[in-house]
C-alpha cells in the first residue's frame, strides 16, 4: 500500500540524501521527492543511479522559480537556472519541477504576474522537450508573500486554463487548501502533477509550521477519499517541517507517516480523519 507513498527530503531536512534514500526505501514506500541542493551536493548522476537501485521513483524536483526578481536575481537569471533545472529533472526521471513564480516584490500585480506568465510561456517548450511537467504551486495567503502570486487554487485554475499544455501542471497540498470545492477538484484534477499530504493544528500564518499527520486539522481521510473517488492514481508526498514536528526524530516522523499512510488508504470512506 506504501507503494504510492513518496517523502520529500525537505522532511528530512538534516539527513544525507543517501541516508534519505537508505530509509525511504527499507520503508517499502516507492517514491521520493528530491530537494535540488541534496542532489547537487550528492551529484546528479550518482544520486539517480542510488535512486533506481533502491527501487524508489523521483516523484519531483524542488523547485524553480522566483521570476519576479523578489529573491535577489534577475529574471533573465531565474530563467536560465529553471532551465537547468529541467535538464536535472529529465536526468533523474523525475516526471515534474515544482515552479514558485515569485512573490510580487515592488512590482504592481499585473506586471509581477506577466512577468510568470512570460517564464512560462519560455519554458514550456524546453519542458515539452524533456518531458518534465512544469508544477505550479499555490500556497494559503497566510505564507504565501514570499513565495508566489498564486493564493488561491482559483487563480491556479486559470492560468492551467491560460496555458493548454499538459507539460503545465500544479501542486495541490493539502497542508495550503484543506477545504477546496470538490467540483474544483474534479477540474484540476487532469492537471495533478502530485498531491502533498500537510497537516496543521492551525492556518498558515508566518513561517510554515506543519504537524504530524493526523494530529491537525486537516481531514485528510475526507481528502484523499474525494481524490480517491474522482480517479486520482499518483503519488501522495508528505512535506512536513516546522516547529510543531521538530520534537519528533526524523525516524520517528518518517514511521509515524507511514502508519498514518497506511491508515488513510485502508479507510478510504466519506468522512474518514
């Protein structure tokens, strides 16, 4: 059942990417989401060799983006670094790159969002290319501002709408949206690059500070049933970091999710926690 179980390795934040790998794996679960700076300092192609000889399956690549120049770079920098970036993706399998466009910074909003929709619209054809799926994410507006323009799952759905390219997808977690309109979901749905499992006692506000699942308030029982039922088959990605799980070893993170996993799949009916 863990088979559709990925972790991304910023839930392990301190952890080797080998160390990563090593536990993932004795775990059974059959994916990880890769944090570029592991893979660099790991190196790229040893680190996708690692990979497929543990059985696991990249199920993203973190992240691209800042486009806005709210980072410090410019945006002709942003580009050419995203562009690597889905050469990275194509060279460890990895199926998308997850894209933050950038906060808005000190341009109004209109210019701050031609400004993504230019990036995209330059790399989609070298995504296209590589057959990586560009992943927009959109983040609750309490933790959004330094992030990206897109607050809402709304505002994602019209941009997939701006751009018809099934090389354009998005991040749905649950951690940001833990209540979307189910007809909405049924509309994104073709367009899900991976779903993140987030949980929270809390809304985002500030810094991300996420808990271990099920012990927030999240229904993710409710979630993933409705994703079940509408024909989701991908991975599901935990992100988990913050203080509220900074008490947990990360042994103890990685098998308390698991068991939580296992839970949610085995119980997938309507108004299951």
């Amino acid at each position: 059942m863990v088979e559709r179980l990925s972790i991304n390795q910023l839930t392990t934040y301190s952890w080797s990417f080998e160390q990563d790998v090593l536990e993932y794996a004795r775990h059974g679960m059959g994916g990880i989401g890769v944090w570029r700076s592991k893979l660099t300092d790991f190196g790229i192609a040893k680190g996708a060799e690692m990979v497929r000889d543990h059985g696991l399956q990249v199920t993203s690549l973190q992240w691209a983006g800042g486009f806005t120049g709210s980072d410090g770079r410019s945006y002709d920098d942003a580009l050419v670094d995203a562009a690597e970036l889905i050469e990275m993706a194509a060279m460890i399998e990895s199926p998308c790159l997850i894209v933050h466009s950038g906060a808005r910074g000190g341009h109004t909003h209109n210019h701050a969002s031609r400004l993504f929709r230019m990036a995209l619209e330059q790399l989609l054809p070298r995504a296209e290319e590589h057959n990586v799926a560009l992943a927009i994410e959109p983040m609750h507006p309490g933790c959004a501002w330094e992030w990206t323009l897109l607050k809402t799952l709304e505002d994602t759905a019209e941009i997939l709408q701006q751009f018809p390219s099934p090389h354009l997808q998005l991040v749905y977690d649950m951690y940001h949206f833990p209540a979307p309109p189910q007809p909405l979901l049924e509309v994104l749905l073709p367009r899900m690059a991976i779903v993140q499992l987030g949980d929270a006692c809390q809304p985002p506000h500030g810094e991300q500070n996420r808990c271990p699942l099920g012990e927030g308030e999240v229904p993710l029982g409710s979630l993933v049933c409705e994703l079940e039922a509408l024909g989701y088959t991908g991975f599901y990605e935990v992100e988990l970091r913050g203080e509220d799980v900074e008490a947990l070893t990360y042994r103890e993170l990685v098998d308390q999710s698991v068991e939580m996993f296992e839970h949610l799949m085995s119980s997938r009916e309507p108004g299951a926690r």
